[in-house]
C-alpha cells in the first residue's frame, strides 16, 4: 500500500464520522484485513492490493435521516461515478481509492440493487455478505469507532464464496489470505461459527478446504 491510499482511506473514515455515517456500515473485503492489523497483537501483516473498498450498510431503515456524504467525500477529493446500467454508485479517489456500498439480500433470484434513501446511493444487494452483518466487530482506532466482520466470520465467508469467485487467480489470492490470518484467529471461535453454519454451507466449507489443504 502506498501513503496516498492510506490517506485516502482514512479520509474517507473521516468524512464518515463526521457525518455521522461510521456506525451505519461496516467494512468487508480486503480493507477490513488493514482494519485488522490494528487488532492483532500478533505480528499480523495484510497483504493490500486492491484499491476497491466496501462498506455493508447494516439497515436500510435507519437513520431516518438524510446523510450528505457525497459533498463529505467531495470535500475530501473523491468524485461520485454512477453504472448507467444498474445505477450503482460508487466514490473514486484518483487512482487510489473506490468506495462501494453493499447491502444485504435475502431469498433466491437475480442480483438485487437498493437505493439507500439516507445517502442517495444505489447499492447491490448480496445474499453472500449475511454472515458477516451476523458478527460485527466494533473496534477504535485513531479516535475512530470502526465495524469490521470478526476475523473468523471473514474467514469462513471467504471460504463460501469462494467456489463463486471468478477466476482462479481470484480463488488461489482468497485462500492465500486465509491462510495467512489462519495463523493470527481465535480457533475455538472459528470452529463455533462454522458449527452454526447450515449443513450446505458447511458443505462448502469442507470441500474449499480439502482442495486448498486447509484446516479449521
């Protein structure tokens, strides 16, 4: 990672919290790795490569309220950029940064796309991120109050999605990341959250495994 992008990030956190936005989403994908190298008291290093960074808005009821991160953001040098398609929505930093927003979908059927009326955004809508919103970290960082997954709720939605991923470079980056945090979670924690995991999933889970030799 280089400065510029760290910057970046943390300004966009900042215009988060001070628009009151910061308890409304948590951070998924890779930038809750970086969230989680300020957690670790191991000597955990995240392997950044990515310039997209994702926010799950928890609910899209509340606030109840509108948000005016667009201008925040703008403030902060991001330009907002719209699909002519789909009509999602995301904030881009020069070459740096991507802000995307997600929200939860339930049931079977095509991909979704909700606006979240406080924000004005257009999000999609993933059945895949459930379990992450299911375990919610809330940690403190630089005077920042931060919702990331727990790290053993990421792990094992990495390994469900991953025969979804798609390509095989995408899949083999997941499970050298797993691998990697493997080494600085809670066990006994990872192994109560696969226990609740539905006989599908779990399913899942065992054969992503087994083909990456991978034990939890």
């Amino acid at each position: 990672m280089i400065p510029e992008q760290e910057t970046a990030f943390w300004d966009a956190i900042g215009a988060f919290d001070s628009e009151g936005l910061l308890p409304h989403v948590m951070l998924i994908g890779s930038w809750a790795e970086y969230i989680y190298s300020f957690y670790f008291t191991t000597n955990f290093k995240p392997s950044l490569r990515t310039t997209d960074a994702d926010f799950l808005y928890w609910n899209l009821r509340k606030p109840n309220v509108k948000i005016n991160i667009s201008e925040a953001l703008k403030e902060k040098g991001f330009l907002y950029t719209e699909n002519r398609l789909t009509g999602v929505g995301k904030f881009v930093k020069e070459g740096f940064l991507e802000i995307e927003f997600l929200v939860r979908a339930f049931g079977s059927g095509e991909r979704k796309y909700e606006k979240i009326q406080s924000i004005g955004v257009t999000a999609v809508g993933l059945r895949e991120v459930n379990i992450l919103a299911d375990y919610p970290l809330h940690l403190e960082y630089s005077g920042y109050k931060i919702i990331v997954p727990e790290p053993e709720a990421y792990i094992i939605q990495k390994l469900i999605i991953n025969p979804l991923r798609a390509t095989e470079e995408k899949r083999e980056k997941d499970m050298r990341g797993v691998d990697i945090l493997l080494r600085h979670i809670n066990k006994d924690r990872l192994r109560k959250i696969y226990e609740d995991l539905t006989k599908k999933e779990r399913r899942v889970v065992d054969s992503v495994c087994d083909k990456n030799s991978i034990r939890i």
